[in-house]
C-alpha cells in the first residue's frame, strides 16, 4: 500500500491522532505519524525482544493500545463508556 497525501483544506495543516472519516467512507483511526513511530518502536521491541526482558515493551505497549482502544470505541465506533459504579 502507497502512502495517499490528503491535502487539508481550511485547517493548520496538522491532523491529530484520532478518530477521522472521509466524506461519507467508514469512520477510522488515524495515527499521526510520531504516535505511528513510537507505536512501531514499542512493536518492534516488544517482538525482537529477549525471552528476559519482553515485559517493559510489553507494558509500555499495552499503554498505547489502550489509549488507541478508547478513541476506537468512543469516537470511530461510538460506544458508550460504561460508568463505573
């Protein structure tokens, strides 16, 4: 897949991470291009890491992926958050 520039019309020029729809296309994450290197250091290390010592990528991962989970439910998918009682 190529990357596709998108030019954007009346705005700063700079898009935030988060949840984006094209018209009327499917609603979808975007990840800016720094989150988008942090997400694939923390991949990387995660997957190439040693039998010993996964645990800190791992963590650190889990960190961001859930981060990317909420915008996911609350704003691409609009899932309700449930209170917490």
């Amino acid at each position: 897949m190529s990357i596709q520039d998108i030019p954007v019309l009346g705005g700063s020029g700079r898009i935030k991470t988060g949840a984006m729809r094209f018209e009327g296309d499917w609603p979808g994450l975007f990840i800016r291009g720094d989150d988008c290197m942090a997400l694939f250091d923390l991949v990387n290390a995660a997957f190439s890491a040693s039998d010993e010592s996964p645990v800190g990528a791992i963590g650190m991962l889990q960190g961001i992926l859930s981060k990317y989970f909420i915008i996911m439910k609350e704003d691409v998918f609009q899932f309700e958050t449930e209170e917490a009682e």
